[in-house]
C-alpha cells in the first residue's frame, strides 16, 4: 500500500521557516519512510490531550503533526517545527 503524504498550507509555511538541510530530512523522510509505509502508524506516536486523533513522527529535534485518512491512505501534515514550539499550535 503507497501512502500519499499531503502538507497543509500552514505545514508548508511551517517547513519553510526552518533551515535547507531540514526541511531535505523532513521531506526525505515523509517520502522514503511513511509514504511507502504499509501502516504508518509503525513509526509515529499519536497525540492525546487537544491534539487527540493527530500523529506526530520524529526527525531529530524536530516533529511533523499529522492527520491519517485511512479510507483515502493520505498522511496530511497539519505542522512542522522544533518540539519546544511545535505543540503550542
């Protein structure tokens, strides 16, 4: 099963705030790793609290909130940033 990995406008501004090399391992990452996943929740955590129902997955100091569709197998990235700001949204 190919996962396709969709980014929200706010996640693509999100991204584009953090360095080069970075945003590369973030993309990188969501291409190799979870869009070719058979289930992505393998490799991510979901969130409880106000954030319950979204994933979030781990790239150094970094993590990506996710939404999983499963009906559409689309992982839509909702944000992006270092994990001391990126729970604050």
């Amino acid at each position: 099963m190919i996962w396709t990995v969709e980014y929200d406008p706010r996640a693509v501004q999100d991204l584009k705030k953090l360095d080069r090399s970075v945003q590369s391992e973030i993309v990188d990452y969501m291409d190799a790793r979870i869009a070719t996943a058979e289930d992505p929740r393998r490799f991510g955590k979901p969130l409880r609290g106000g954030k319950f129902g979204l994933w979030r997955y781990r790239v150094r100091d970094h993590r990506i909130i996710c939404e999983l569709h499963d009906r559409r197998l689309v992982v839509l990235v909702v944000a992006v940033g270092h994990r001391s700001t990126v729970y604050a949204n």
